[in-house]
C-alpha cells in the first residue's frame, strides 16, 4: 500500500503521539480503538448551565416586570439604595454562592457579621418578594430577586444592561463568621485576587467589579488607617492625594461609622471615572488604589482609563459570572423561601 506524503505525515504524527507499533500499525485499520484513543467523556453540567432566561416564562411572567418597577421606585426615592443592592448581591454571592444567604436574619447570620453592618437595601427585596408572593406564590426566588435587582439598580444608574438566567434556589444556611471574609478594604493585592479565583473570577473581574465603587459610600472605619492620627504617630499614606486627605477626609471622617462617597469626583454616575480617579490618587480605599499600583492589575486600570468604553462591556460579563458563582440549581438544593428572611418552616 502506497501512502501520499500528506497521509504519511499523519500516519507518523499519530504514531508519535500514541506510541503504536509500526508492524501491528500495518495490519489493522486506523481507527480509534486500533489508536487505543478513549472517546470523550460527557462534559459534566455545571449548575449554572441549568440556569434559564425562560425559567419564569410559563410560571410568572410578569417577574421582570415587578422587579423592575419596585426597584425603580425605591431608588427614585433614595438614589444610593443603587449602589447598596449592587454590594448587597456582591455580599451575597462570595460567601456560599448567590443563593440570598446574606439574607436570612438569625442571630448568626451573615447579615449580623462586622463585614454587612453597612449593607442596605434589604427592605427592597423584601417589598419586592411580597408582590411576588400575591402574584406567583412559591416560584420566585430571593436569591433571583437579588440578581435581576441588582441588574436593574446598575441600568437605572447609566450603567449596563445584561441578561440574567434564572433559576437560583434558596440557601438554607447563612453563618456569621463566613461573611466576615469579605474583603473590607484593607487587603492587599494577593489576597484580592485569591479571594476572587476561589470564587471563579479572573483578575480582570476584580478590576471590573471594583468599578462598582463609582458609586456608593464606604465608612470611614475601613479606610482610617490610611490617615493620620491626631497624636501624630502614624503618618498618612503617600498614596492618597494629600489635597483630598487634608481638605476633605480628615473633616468629612470624625466617627467610624461616618460615610464617604468612593468616587470623589461623581459619586452619583455610573461611569468609569473610577480608574481616572486612580491615577490621580483619590482611590478612597487601599484596596482600590493598589489596584493601580500593583503590576498585576495596573495594566487593566490603565486599559479601562483610555477605552473607557470597555468598562460597561466588560462590567456587564463579570457581572454575570459573579451571578453564576456556586448557584444551587438541582432539585435537590436549596428551597425557594416564601419570606426572604427565613427559611421555609418545615411541614
């Protein structure tokens, strides 16, 4: 049997990648079980992948709808519950996944750690689980109710649109000390991205996501190390503006608990200027700045300063992964609660 040259080449590849024997080669034909190659096994099915832009359609489709209208109401009343039901989602999703564990409201609960004393924006998803209760009982979940809010609040602020899947169920547990490994602001670069990839998401997520502090407050509790003390024994951090330090923060923080907007130059838009206030140094906290400093991130802060583009188009793809993180979506997870503060009671 004569062979092409173009066929012997793939004949000697393939002996090269298997190891065959050339005499046994020449007497069977080449197919997948002379080659010993395996066929492929079924590629598992993630728990996100039974997530379904349709999972309402038949059941409640007026679901959107409601969320939609009800968030919009309470953030034209009070336009930073905004950026409050964005970090409540981020709050929830990093700790036992998006399963609305963060709010359940027990003694030990997420909700009661040191890191969500500053978390708002509960009572709008209980408002908005309450005509949902009268209009589809038991078929939306708290934890969808948290992510499609979480899209809306972003859209009403000049933020992005996305699709979201649904089919969440509900966590049953929500443990205090777990939520306290949120980052608070202190962390340093490593840290960041290692809490991240334990959750799914890449560098250019951590990027993207923390551009959600062009929006919202911080307390001054979780940036005070980065100013001076009044007996002068520590000094403030070069890495702050010291305009913004002396002009602005050191007035503005008198108590821990006082509130701070992250982005010092339009708190109250959706848009980029978040990566610019970095360059200039008015990243409130540690962790924001580093961002821009650290040779591991700063190339992505300095892609998103000159294309501020691809900041809403980036912001809404990690927005998704954050929504897919650890989800419960087989049958025998999770519940959908009738009350998103406690779990169903057993029958």
């Amino acid at each position: 049997m004569k062979l092409c040259s173009s066929t012997l080449s793939i004949v000697l590849v393939l002996l090269e990648l298997f190891m065959i024997d050339v005499v046994s080669l020449t007497k069977l034909p080449i197919t997948a079980a002379a080659l010993n190659v395996k066929k492929p096994l079924a590629k598992a099915v993630r728990a996100e992948d039974l997530l379904s832009f349709n999972h309402y359609v038949k059941t409640c489709p007026q679901a959107e709808g409601i969320i939609q209208q009800k968030v919009g109401d309470w953030i034209q009343k009070d336009f930073t519950l905004a950026a409050s039901i964005i970090r409540l989602h981020f709050h929830d999703c990093v700790v036992r996944g998006c399963d609305a564990s963060i709010l359940l409201n027990h003694q030990a609960s997420e909700r009661r750690a040191f890191a969500s004393r500053t978390l708002r924006g509960f009572e709008v998803i209980d408002d908005i689980k309450a005509e949902l209760e009268r209009q589809c009982p038991k078929t939306v979940s708290c934890a969808d109710i948290l992510t499609a809010a979480t899209r809306d609040a972003t859209i009403i602020a000049g933020g992005p649109f996305w699709e979201v899947p649904f089919g969440r169920k509900d966590g049953k547990i929500s443990i205090l000390k777990e939520a306290d490994m949120v980052p608070q602001g202190q962390e340093n670069i490593t840290q960041l991205i290692n809490f991240f990839q334990a959750r799914g998401l890449n560098m250019l997520d951590l990027v993207t996501l923390s551009g959600a502090h062009t929006m919202g407050r911080s307390s001054c509790h979780a940036f005070k190390h980065r100013l001076s003390n009044f007996n002068g024994t520590r000094k403030p951090d070069p890495s702050l503006n010291s305009m913004y330090l002396n002009n602005f923060l050191k007035k503005k923080c008198k108590n821990d608990l006082d509130l701070v907007y992250l982005d010092a130059i339009t708190p109250k838009t959706f848009d980029p200027m978040y990566y610019s206030n970095l360059n200039k140094k008015l990243g409130l906290l540690s962790t924001d700045q580093l961002l821009k400093s650290d040779k591991r991130t700063g190339p992505f802060v300095t892609a998103l300063v000159s294309q501020p583009s691809l900041f809403e188009s980036q912001f809404s793809v990690s927005m998704v992964k954050l929504g897919n993180v650890q989800v419960l979506t087989r049958p025998n997870e999770g519940e959908i609660r009738v009350n998103c503060n406690f779990v169903n009671a057993k029958k």
